[in-house]
C-alpha cells in the first residue's frame, strides 16, 4: 500500500537518496533550506511524498508557473520513483495527485522538462497523456565563480 502525503522539514534525510536516483546528487544539509523554501509557499509549491512499508520511495514536486505571455501553468519541477519502487504505479499516483492540485489552483495545463536521453520517462509520461510540444535548448550561466 501507497500513500501521498505531504513532504515535511524531516523527510530530508529520505528525499537526499532519491535526488541522487534522479541525477541531482544532493546532501540532506543541501536540501534542507530548498525544501524549507518550498514548504513555505504551499500556494504556488507543492511536494508531495510517496510512502511505502519500506519507507519513503517516491516525490513529486509542482509549481504554479506564472508567466506574462501565457496562463498560469503547473511545472513538474521533479519526479522521482525509487528504483527499489518502479513500476507499481506510484509515479502515476503522484502525478495525477500534482494534477488534481493544479486543477484546484485554477490552472488547466501541465507542463514539463525531460532531459533527452531519459526515454523510459519520456515514455511513462505520454502514457499519462503528455506530449512533445517543442524541442528546445536549455541555456545556463553561473552567476557565482
């Protein structure tokens, strides 16, 4: 049994291990203040954690993503499922729930990035009825040395 919930100030230490599976390699002392700063805008943030016997194995974060050009849109800013976890389900439960929020803010679209040679979630997420809208290129630059 699967259930949703809420992420709290100490699940940190569970979510570090999970960032790693997603390729973002991250210490509970480096979470800490992110989720802190995430929990604290519950209106525009959610974080949500899947929880099984063998402890926490999955979460999904969403953000309301306001831009001057277009309506409001819901960002799945990350979804992990613990490789331990994959293929029951879970993914499904935690992006439909990020979903179900999306809808209550008043928000009618989802949107996401994956990076390209992820094909096993590109494939998981057009079966949860999302498509490639565009092809793009993501720039950066470090403002600190």
């Amino acid at each position: 049994m699967v259930n949703l919930r809420p992420a709290r100030p100490d699940d940190v230490a569970a979510l570090a291990p999970l960032c790693g599976e997603l390729g973002y390699p991250a210490s509970a002392g480096q979470l800490a203040p992110r989720l802190a700063a995430l929990l604290a805008q519950p209106a525009t943030h959610l974080l949500l954690v899947a929880e099984h016997d063998s402890g926490l194995c999955g979460w999904i974060h969403g953000f309301i993503r306001p831009l001057l050009e277009s309506d409001p849109a819901l960002e799945i800013g990350g979804l992990v499922v613990a490789e331990r976890a994959r293929g029951q389900g879970i993914g499904a439960l935690l992006l439909t729930a990020a979903e179900s929020w999306a809808r209550q803010q008043g928000v009618a679209l989802a949107s996401l990035r994956s990076h390209e040679q992820r094909t096993d979630a590109h494939r998981f997420y057009q079966r949860q009825g999302y498509h490639v809208a565009k092809r793009q290129l993501c720039l950066r630059k470090r403002l600190t040395p």
